[in-house]
C-alpha cells in the first residue's frame, strides 16, 4: 500500500512536540515514544529530508505500517527498494530482509530501525551448516527460502518464497536431488504438491508460526464452521489444516495455504463473512484494510513475533535522526547471493506486495 492520502501539514507546534521525542534504549527494544501524530509527521519529514523510502513488512505494528510508503512481503519490498529513485531505503522488517534489499540495491544506503531484530528461522541454518550439508549431496540443487541470511544465499542455487517455492522445487529436473531449507513446514507443503522423493528438508522453523499448532486450528475451525481458514505455509498447523479439509471437517473450498501477499488477494476475492489466519497478527492489520466488511480472527492471538515488534516507533525515529542502523553485505557474498535471487525471479511470481 502506497501512502496517497492528504497528511496534515507539520506545523510549527507538531515540529515543536516532535523535536521533545527522546528514545529509551531496553532490553526488549527502543522505547518512549508514542505513535503519535507529531510522530507520524516528523517520520515523513525526517524521511524527506534524507530522501529515503520507508517500506514495512506486514508483520510489523500497525503504526509502522501506516506511515510507510509501502507495505508487503520481504521480497516484494526488496524489489521496490532496487526500484525507487531514493537514496536511502529504511527498511522496518528484521535484518536478513534488509540484507535482501542491499543485495538488491548495493548503491543505495539500506537502514534498518534496530539491527538487532533477528529472525529465528533465519538463525536455524548457518553457512558452516549449509556448506557441510552440500558436502552429503554433492550434485544437489539447494533451494533456500528468502528468509535467510546473505551468506546463506550466497552458497544457494536458487532462492524462493512461500507464494513460489512450490513452483521453483518443480522447475528442477526431477531425476536431481533438492535441498531445501531452512523451513520444515514450507517444505513438507512442498514436497506435498510436488510429489517428489528426492527432495531433502532441512528442520529448521520460525518459532511464532510453528507455535501455531493443529489442536487451536481444529478448536477455533469447529467454532467457526462457515469460516475460510487463511494459512501460511511456515505454519505448524498447515497439515491439520489438510487432514480436516480431507475428512470434511471444513469444505476444502475454504482452506487456503497462502503466502503473506497471497492473504491479501485472498481477502478481496472470498465470499466468506469471517475468516481465521493462521500466521503472525501483524497480517491482521494488512487483512482488515484490504476487506473491511470481512471478520479476520487470529487462530493464535499470541503468535506476535518479538522480533518484528522491536522496529517500534521510537527505533523507526532514531534511525532516521541518527542515520542508524545500517546494513552492510560483502561485495562477493552480495553478487553470489543475487544470483540466487535472480534466478527465481526468472521463473516468476517473485512475491506479492502491496
């Protein structure tokens, strides 16, 4: 989502207010500035000013969401990052998406509000790991989700996202052994669709969606029996969610496994008068905007990633005051690891924005 809607000018007594906002530095994150309106309008200014475009991803606090210049999955972003004539991209997602936009756009200077705002999907597979891993299947194809980190790429054959993987396992030989990593969840959905044998996964997880477990699917489903289910396929429930379409526990019209972007066409398409998401509540803000007539429920209301919540209003103000905290790739694990985004964007659907 674009931010197009008229914005009160910044006058001098919300300059005055703004200039008062002082962060705190804790142990969850930066804190003591409020979402405010003097904040929203000092954010764009700051960003004007240092000509920088704002992008969020749509996991993160709504308010971050709202004042960003545009909303979506990880990849989705990155692409627009290579493509806006700015200067600076400010990126409010956690750091190997701000790696993926450096790669992406390396003359551009890419920040991100707090560098320590990791992933622990991410962090479930490291190079080292990775490069002993090749060494057991020499002549494989090593397929990585985007959500890793540079050096990880760096050593992929080819990238792909949750809304593509399924496609990009499918454009490889079948006779050629896959590994594919690091999400165990997205690769059982894909070795499901592909049928394919050869395909090896890596037991890696995003610890907020593998939380979201097969038990509340099955509750919140039979509570709700005229509800389509939205579920990502990073979920630990996506198999629950087959097996109860399979026994006709929920019409198999109304399970949907999609991606964040694939939520949001999904949205505006269905027919139903509720819908439960499975995946992080920060979709539900994105999901609401998209369909305001439609009930959208969290199947796990506690499945809020604290990660994504550490790009708080306050880290977004200190990065564009300060100018921090920005990210760096190595030029060689940066030209290796586009290669391996480049080429699933051959293949197409790179991944849904906004």
């Amino acid at each position: 989502m674009s931010i197009t809607s008229d914005r009160p000018a910044v006058t001098e007594s919300t300059a005055s207010a703004a200039a008062d906002m002082q962060w705190i530095d804790g142990p969850g994150g930066f804190t003591g500035v409020e979402p405010t309106l003097e904040w929203a309008e000092e954010v764009r200014r700051l960003a004007k000013a240092r000509n920088a475009t704002l992008l969020a991803h749509n996991y993160e606090l709504p308010a971050i969401q709202d004042v960003a210049d545009h909303v979506g999955d990880s990849l989705a972003l990155s692409r627009i990052a290579a493509e806006v004539d700015s200067d600076e991209i400010v990126f409010c997602g956690v750091h190997f998406m701000a790696e993926t936009a450096k790669i992406l756009s390396p003359d551009k200077r890419v920040l991100i509000p707090d560098a320590r705002a990791g992933c622990s999907l991410a962090d479930s597979i490291t190079a080292d790991e990775l490069r002993a891993w090749k060494d057991e299947f020499p002549d494989a194809m090593v397929v990585s989700y985007v959500n890793t980190t540079a050096e990880v790429k760096g050593l992929t054959d080819i990238c792909c996202t949750s809304s593509n993987a399924v496609d990009v396992v499918a454009s490889i030989d079948p006779d050629r052994d896959v590994l594919f990593l690091p999400d165990q969840f997205l690769g059982a959905h894909v070795k499901r669709e592909t049928g394919r044998d050869n395909i090896h996964i890596w037991a890696g997880e995003c610890h907020v969606h593998a939380g979201i477990n097969g038990d509340e699917l099955t509750e919140q489903a039979a509570a709700h029996p005229d509800a389509d289910l939205f579920i990502h396929p990073e979920c630990g429930c996506a198999t629950s969610a087959l097996y109860l379409a399979g026994e006709g526990a929920v019409p198999d019209d109304r399970v949907k496994i999609l991606s964040t972007g694939g939520m949001i066409d999904a949205a505006r398409e269905t027919g139903a008068k509720q819908v439960l998401v499975a995946t992080e509540i920060g979709m539900l803000h994105q999901l609401r905007k998209a369909a305001p007539g439609i009930d959208f429920q969290a199947v796990n209301d506690r499945a809020s990633c604290p990660y994504m919540k550490m790009i708080t209003p306050a880290a977004l103000l200190r990065a564009l005051r300060e100018g921090r905290d920005e990210v760096f790739v190595a030029d060689d694990v940066a030209a290796r690891a586009r290669q391996s985004v480049e080429r699933m964007i051959s293949i197409g659907n790179p991944g849904s924005g906004e």
